[in-house]
C-alpha cells in the first residue's frame, strides 16, 4: 500500500486542500518560471486550473512570451507559496 506521503501528487493535493481554508488569496496561484532558449528567464503568475497524476495544467494565450518561451525551451518551474500554512511548494520539469 503506497502512503500519500509518497505520492507527490496526493500530497500536494491534500495541502491544497488545506491551503484554501482561510487563504488571503487564490490557493492556486503559482509563479512559473520559464527560460527562452539562449537562457532569457521569465517569472510571472499563473492560476493552476488542474492537478493529476499526469501533471499541472494552465490555460495560457498561445501567442504570449510564456508559451513562446514554452515552445522553445519546454522546462519550466511552478512555485506555490501559501502563507496561512507557512508552505511552499516547488514543481520543476517537462511541459
């Protein structure tokens, strides 16, 4: 029997959970780094629509820097920060 503590992706579900009692502002915003392909980074703020066993999922314009820079370079980095549990979480890895 696997642990949710094992389960990265149970794991984050479960703090999400608890993330949005109480929270000041949307749980599920993150900032998500990218880079374009000669190593220009880019950070804004993204609102996670859905999580699952095959990753985190944002509805973005196709013709904005962030999905250039996705297409270019498909790496990224997602970092949620939720302060009323004193947490924060990294993603990091293929788009």
């Amino acid at each position: 029997m696997q642990l949710k503590q094992d389960d990265p992706i149970a794991r984050f579900l479960e703090d999400y959970e608890r993330a949005k009692i109480g929270a000041s502002f949307e749980p599920s915003r993150a900032a998500l780094a990218t880079s374009s392909l000669g190593g220009v980074p880019s950070v804004r703020y993204v609102l996670v629509k859905w999580v699952d066993e095959r990753g985190f999922r944002i509805f973005t314009n196709y013709t904005s820097r962030k999905a250039r820079f996705l297409d270019e370079n498909p790496r990224a980095s997602l970092a949620f920060h939720w302060e009323n549990l004193g947490e924060q979480v990294r993603v990091e890895g293929r788009v």
